[in-house]
C-alpha cells in the first residue's frame, strides 16, 4: 500500500533520510506555499502531485486510481498547540514503549504506531475501495476483530460509540435505528442537546478520521476541490472534507450536493475502538498516561518502573536528577539535564543539548531548543498551555544562539526575569524568529543526530537496569541493529536468577548484535537450549517407574491418523506461545481409509530393545543406555523411538529407580522390547508425520509400560521429545491428531502448554453436499521444516515486529475460522483456509516456492482456498473446491498435469477417534 503524506514544507525535504522510510512506497509533499487547500483540497492536491511523481508514466490517473490500494495522510498542520514537535511535526512525536507491549522499537513514533491499523483496514477492504484518508495527530486501536467492510460503499467511515460531552467537539454520523449502518447524515461538533433528541430513533458514531474511498467517489471529491472540473491537472481551491463533502452525504444530508448524496456511505463502528489524541502538549501526556494504563493487570505489564507518578516520561534522554512525589506530567525528550536541573509539573523539555546549566523550572513551563544552521539553535520557552494562536504564531520572539553558554544564559532569563546574569543583553542582541520561521527554519537533521546519540547511550542504560526497563521486551531484532550501528558495548551479563525466557531473549539477542556486526554468533544455540531446559524440567521432575502390563504374548497396536491445520498454525510454537499463547484450528484425517502412522510393541525374551521400520526397511539393537541416548543422533532413522522410550523412564535421567546397565533395568521389567514402526506417509509431508509418529510411539509405550498417561500427557511429551530432539516445534501437531475430527486448540501463556479444545460440528466435511470438495493432492515436493522453523523462532526470540503482530493476526484468524465452522459457513470457511495461506507465506516468504505455484496456478479460480499444511514449501496441497463439479475439474487437471512422477491424489476423510491403542 502507497503511503501519500501531507506534511510540514521542511519535513518534506529530508523526510527519507530522517526516518530510513523509502521513496518508493512513501510519497510525501506540502501544500502550496500561501494557500490553504483544507483536508478536501490537500487530498486532491495529494493525489496530483503524487500521480504527476508516478513511475509509470503511460497509465492514465484513472488507471492509476485503480492500480494501487493507498493511504492519504493529512499531517502538514502548523502544530502551535504542541510546539515541541512542531518543527518535525506531529507526525513524528517519538513515544515511549508501552509498559504492557512486546516488540516494540525504541525508536517507535506516533506515524508507525498508526500505519498498521490502517492496514489491517486496507487488507480486507474490497476491490474498488483503494483510497484511504486519515489524520496524522491521532493513535488508534482496534482490540477486536475487524468486521467484514460492505462491497458495495463507495464511502466507509469509521467511528466510535462516545458520549455526548466528547461527541460535541467532532463530527458525528447519524443513522436510523432501522439502517444503523446507513448515513443519514453528518453533523459538525452538535451540540448536546442535538445529540440527546438524536438518540429517540437515531444513532450516532463519533468520527475518528478514518475513511475510505471507492475511485468513484475519490474522483467526486477532487471534482469538488478543483475551479475547472479538470481533477488530474486542475487549479484547486479551499474545500473541507469533513465540514463540506461530509455533511453532504447521506441519504438526508444538510448540504444539498446532488452528486456526493448519490455515493453510498457505510458507516462502522470500530471493534474494541480506542483514540487517542495528540493535537497539544496537555494531550501529549494525557494521551500517553491513558496509553500506559490500558493495562493494569501486572501479570501482564512486562517491567515496573520506579517512577514516583506515572505521568512522568523520559525518553532519548542523559538524565542527571531524581524525580520527587511533586513532580507529575513531565515529558522530557532528546535532552540533556543536568544535576542542577529542578521541574515541578506540566513541563514539557525538548532538544536540549548537553550543559551544566542551573535551571529551575516552574509549573506549566517548557523547554524546546531547535537547532538552526549548521551552528546555531532557537531557544524557545513557552507555556505548557500556550496555543500560538492568531499573530503570536509569528511573533518573532525567541532568540538564536550560536553557543551553549548563551543559550543557559538567555533561557535562564526567559524563564524567570528577576535571574539576569547577562541573559537579558544576550536576548537583545540575538536575532529572534517566530514560532513559524522556527519550524521553516529548523534543521531536522542535526536534531535527529543528538536524538539517534542519545538514544543509543538510553539502550546501553536500559540494558544494565533490565529489571525495570523495557529492554528485553524491545524489538530486540531492532535493537541489535542499533548496537551495531553505534557500536555499543555489550550488555553484562545476566545472572542465573533472571528468568528463563528472559536469558533465552539476551542469548538471541546476542547473536543478532553479532550477525548484524558480521562476526561470528556463539549465542543462538544458547537461547534454544534455554528453551528446551524451560519445556523438560517438568519431565525431569516427573520421572517415570515403567513396569511390563501386557502379557508375554501381546502386541500393543497404536495407530494415529495426521493432521491438517486450517487456521493458526505457528502460534503454537515456543517461545511464541510460551509468551502469549497460542490459538490453532485443524482437523484429524485418515489417509486412502486408514491412519497412516502406526507403531507395533511387543515384549522380547532377550534383555534388550529391537527397533524396526517397515517403510524404511532398517532395524537397530539397542543393548546400553550410550546407545539409546544417541537419540539426537543426525540421521538415524530411529530417533523418535529412542527419545520416546527414554521419556518412558529407560534412561536414568527420567526413570524413578536406578540400575547399572539397561540389560539389568530390562531383566527388572520383566522382558526386553521390539517396537515396530510404520508411517504410510512421504518424509515433509506437512502433515505432522513426524510430531504424530512420536505421540503414537509414546502412547504404545504408555500402555505397555502402565505409565498411566491421558492424551493431554501423552501430548505434552511429544512437546519435550522434540525438545531433545532438538527439532523443536509446537504442540498443535501431536494434538492435532491425538484428538479426533474438527476442533479449536488453545493455550495461555506460560511453559505449561496444556491446550483447551473446543470441538466443532464436522458437517462441512462429511456431508454428502461437502465431502467431495475437500481434496489432497501430494506435490511430490519434499522441504524439511527444521530450518524453517529455527529462523521463524529466532526471531520469536528477538520480539521482532513484524513477526509478533502477524502471530496476533493468526491468533485471531483461527477465532474467524472457528465461527465460520461453527455457523456452518462452507464458503467463509473456504475464503478463510486461503487467507491462512496468505498468512503463512508472510511469515516464510518459502512458503510457496515456484514449483508450488506452478500448481496452484493451474486450479486457483476453481478453489474457495487452499493451502500446504504444515510449514510449507512442499509435501500435500490440501484445496476446499467451490463446488463439487469444481472439484472434478481440480482433480482432472492435476491428473493430466502431473509435476514430477510421485505427484498423485491421496484420498482423505475426517478421522472421529484420534490416536487408537489396543492389544491383540
């Protein structure tokens, strides 16, 4: 999505290199010197000026209109009330992390806290609604699912449920009872007593600035804004978005405009909608305690600070002083203050280099030094509730100093007019600019400079005082890369008491400095064997007595069928799901009518364990504990096995007695052991093969050995095989098909992985209507997932953005995919396992390599959704057709167009009894 912003004129011209956003995906200009445009005009002078810097230069405007999904963000305002980010605008007002917040980075502003939601917005916006118009002074969330935006709007609007006291001082979009999603009309800041007569047989939503626009009405708007009716090139006059093109639409609007009443307008009520407003320094900090406080709970709040009231925030700052109980609403940023520093309340310090200044500042008085030139900085003190309305805006009142001395001296003046040690004469003397020369004038890169310096020396000290700081739960992919840029020493390292998962992150975190350094990363397999410690200490503490209950001449039979996840795959994956849970939706499926994975135990009169696989045609003896602890042994064929009968307790580690050799444990239990394997299934299946050939090992032992575990058990220690293993991996594998038909699997955070499961009807998959439209087709493309799965968790290790919130989404998807299944939607279901597809591939871009796509291509238009199960990039194609002649079409065409010889249809059905254990 393209991002067009309306901005300050001074921000415009270093806005790429000041934040490292690029120029192709990020367009950005100001509105025309002396002539304002209003948010309708600056919307279409966004657009001109934006198609006229096009790269294709042959598509015409409506082509291009049409090309590309966008967001216009209207952020060039003057910011009087909030001078402190005036010169760099609003836009870009650095804010702390979130005490309750993973992944966040340092560097974090108010623009790239708001992008995402606006894109969540714009990825399920239909065709045809491509245009996306927002404010730049606003953060908003979203805490639930979004709803689904109606196909047929040419406008949706977004608002929230507020109350009268608030709504007055906004627009409001006003619906009947009857069509609550329909605009009636919009009203401008109504009055209260408007609003409480509305609410007999209206509702209304509170505007919040997010709109979007079909071309057709894109195209209306700029008709409306431009003197000539020529909406690519054509002169633009002021015109108001909200105020005139708003209060125009409706089905009863209070502007009469034929042609804007004729666009339909949807209006929605933001899910679990919150906002927050930035516009002045009172709401700078107001905003944030609200921010803060979003969460109370401190379970969930992941570092306590020591600050004496939490409206005190410090940020890129070397802060020589205490704060006292008096001090509250304290924001101070890219400063330097010095021990002789004292603040009281409502006082805002900004820009401040580095000084040994006496300054004592007063309630409701604030700092903002700006540097100008290449040497010199305004000094602007102002009041904590000035607005720099009217002239005073450009009132050439604050001076410019070309050193640091002058520059305490002369504030130390300002601030307090009966201390004048040569402040005064200075301030004569000095050339003085106004507020706007100011933000005209400011040299944005010598502030990012101090700001980026100080920012590096605040990760160092947040380091050191991890207990309670946010470092480690900073995007530490992010932080890396700040330690290497700026070089910064390492940090100490942290004691044995720390918790787990908190050195698990410092490991990674460590090797990520050194990758991003280019020397060589020792730490890495540090943080997975943290991980793997945290899973098995419980099976260390619940060691195993296994004793022979079968009789001599019984063989226990397992057999387990294999999975397909349709929804929230990967969040079962530690440490993801240790840290926040995990939520998947799959199915248990039966291969050509049988379950594929199959495992055979019987007793041996010699004291020893025979390991043999049917499909691999290898056998082993097993006659010493060295050799069945060589269960992490590259290659061998009979790895799971031999981790599985060590869980059963035939290592020492794990077992309740002790006996020297494995001969005299075996004489003890009574018989040695043969296990038989069979997995009627290729290697990289996708399926789960090898997390459900283990369970299915684990549970035959369980009941050979009278060991007395459940499924749930049975689960969790398929969860810590792969642990020693060291493949990894998450729990929805083993469980998927340890529990039979369709079900939601769920986890709270925490090492005691134990899934909830919500089972769901199956008729979307046994009926008669729906059976024949479910289809596995196996690839004949095989991709190991242990590579796969240690980059994806190494960056779970690092809180790395991107990949947290993605997780999040896939949390929430598999709630979609469950009420779709619920509401027996076969549709929805279908549109839900290919966003799911989608989903993966976000997460690893290896996903769907060329030879997958080759063949999906083939039948895409035929399937509702489909996918690779498992990790991806090979192994079964699972396809939901439209219909079932769509599905006889599928099978046709892959039949005929085969990409290699192992390629094949495998016919699969719904598995209603999960794993199955018995003796003959």
């Amino acid at each position: 999505m393209k991002k067009l912003l309306s901005l300050p004129p001074n921000l415009v011209g270093c806005f790429h290199d000041i934040t490292g956003l690029d120029k192709d995906n990020w367009f950005c200009t100001n509105d025309p010197a002396e002539h304002k445009l209003g948010s309708g005009g600056g919307t279409t002078w966004l657009l001109q000026s934006a198609y006229a810097n096009r790269h294709t230069k042959g598509e015409s405007f409506n082509e291009w209109l049409a090309s590309n999904k966008r967001l216009i963000l209207h952020a060039g305002g003057q910011s009087r009330r909030l001078p402190s980010y005036a010169p760099s605008g609003k836009i870009l007002t650095p804010l702390p992390v979130f005490r309750w917040e993973r992944g966040q980075k340092i560097n974090q502003d108010l623009l790239s806290l708001q992008i995402p939601l606006y894109e969540r917005i714009m990825n399920i916006a239909p065709k045809g609604l491509n245009t996306m118009i927002v404010s730049g002074d606003v953060y908003i969330r979203a805490t639930e699912q979004l709803q689904p935006i109606p196909k047929d709007a040419d406008i949706v609007c977004y608002g929230l449920w507020l109350g009268p006291e608030i709504a007055k001082d906004h627009g409001v979009f006003v619906s009947s009872t009857q069509t609550p999603t329909q605009l009636k009309c919009m009203l401008q800041k109504p009055s209260t007593d408007t609003l409480a007569s509305l609410l007999a047989n209206h509702f209304y939503l509170t505007d919040i600035g997010v709109w979007i626009l079909s071309d057709r009405a894109v195209r209306t708007l700029m008709r409306r804004s431009v003197t000539d009716g020529d909406i690519e090139k054509g002169q633009i006059d002021y015109y108001d978005l909200y105020g005139t093109f708003g209060c125009a639409l409706g089905t009863d609007p209070g502007v009469k405009d034929e042609e804007i009443s004729k666009l339909k307008v949807a209006i929605l009520p933001l899910p679990g909608g919150e906002f927050y407003h930035f516009g002045t320094s009172h709401e700078l900090l107001s905003s944030m305690v609200d921010i803060q406080n979003i969460v109370n709970d401190q379970r969930d709040i992941m570092h306590h600070d020591r600050k004496p009231h939490p409206s005190i925030f410090v940020q890129n700052t070397k802060l020589n002083i205490k704060w006292n109980t008096e001090n509250r609403n304290i924001w101070v940023e890219n400063s330097y203050i010095g021990k002789n520093w004292t603040f009281s309340q409502n006082n805002i310090v900004t820009g401040v280099p580095e000084n040994e200044w006496i300054i004592n500042l007063k309630p409701n008085q604030c700092v903002d030094i700006v540097p100008i030139g290449e040497k010199e900085w305004a000094v602007r003190p102002y009041g904590f509730y000035d607005k720099f309305a009217g002239d005073q805006q450009f009132e050439p009142i604050f001076p410019v100093v070309d050193n640091i001395d002058d520059m305490g001296r002369v504030l130390q003046w300002m601030i307090d007019n009966n201390t004048d040690n040569g402040g005064r004469a200075i301030y004569d003397k000095a050339y003085r600019l106004s507020a706007d020369q100011i933000s005209a004038q400011a040299n944005l890169k010598r502030l990012v400079e101090q700001r980026s310096s100080l920012r590096a020396e605040n990760l160092q000290m947040l380091a050191d005082n991890w207990q309670h700081s946010v470092f480690y739960q900073l995007d530490l992919e992010h932080a890396a890369s700040e330690y290497a840029h700026f070089n910064i020493p390492m940090p100490k390292t942290l004691p044995e008491s720390a918790p787990l998962l908190t050195q698990a992150h410092d490991a990674m975190f460590r090797s990520e400095v050194a990758r991003c350094s280019n020397t060589i990363a020792t730490h890495e397999e540090r943080a997975f064997e943290l991980l793997r410690q945290g899973i098995t200490e419980s099976v260390n503490i619940h060691r195993q007595t296994p004793h022979m209950a079968v009789y001599k001449d019984q063989i226990v039979w397992g057999r387990s069928p294999v999975r397909i996840d349709l929804a929230g795959g990967w969040t079962d994956t530690p440490p993801f799901c240790l840290m926040e849970g995990g939520n998947v939706l799959n199915i248990a499926i039966e291969l050509n009518g049988q379950p594929p994975l199959q495992t055979y135990i019987k007793p041996c009169a010699e004291p020893h364990i025979v390991m043999r696989s049917i499909d691999l045609g290898a056998s082993e003896t097993i006659t010493t504990f060295e050799e069945l602890a060589l269960y992490n042994k590259v290659g061998s064929p009979f790895s799971i096995p031999k981790a599985a009968l060590a869980l059963a307790g035939f290592l020492p580690q794990f077992c309740n007695e002790q006996f020297d050799t494995l001969t005299d444990q075996l004489r003890a239990f009574g018989c040695g052991i043969e296990v038989t394997l069979l997995s009627a299934i290729p290697a990289g299946s996708g399926l789960g093969t090898s997390s459900l050939l283990a369970s299915t090992v684990l549970g035959a032992l369980n009941d050979f050995c009278g060991l007395g575990w459940d499924k749930t058990e049975i689960g969790l220690r398929t969860l810590v095989l792969e642990q020693l293993l060291t493949t990894g991996g998450g729990w929805q594998d083993q469980f998927g098909g340890l529990l039979p038909g369709v079900k939601l699997l769920q986890t709270n955070k925490g090492f005691a992985q134990s899934p909830e499961v919500r089972y769901l009807p199956s008729e979307l998959f046994t009926s008669a209507d729906y059976r024949a439209c479910h289809l596995l087709y196996y690839t004949g493309i095989t991709r190991t997932a242990k590579t796969i799965l240690s980059e994806i968790v190494r960056r779970m290790f690092l809180n790395q953005n991107n990949e947290v919130q993605q997780l999040r989404e896939m949390k929430t998807h598999a709630l979609d995919m469950f009420d779709a299944i619920q509401h027996m939607d076969f549709d929805r279901m279908g549109r839900l396992v290919r966003k799911t597809w989608t989903q993966n591939q976000l997460i690893d871009s290896g996903t769907n390599p060329a030879s997958v796509l080759a063949i999906t291509s083939l039948i895409d238009d035929l399937c509702l959704g489909y996918k690779l199960p498992g990790a991806g990039g090979g192994g079964y194609l699972y396809m939901i057709a439209k219909d079932i002649d769509a599905a006889t079409r599928i099978r046709h065409i892959l039949s005929c167009h085969r990409p290699n010889d192992k390629a094949r249809f495998v016919e699969m059905n719904l598995c209603t009894k999960g794993l199955q254990i018995s003796r003959s």
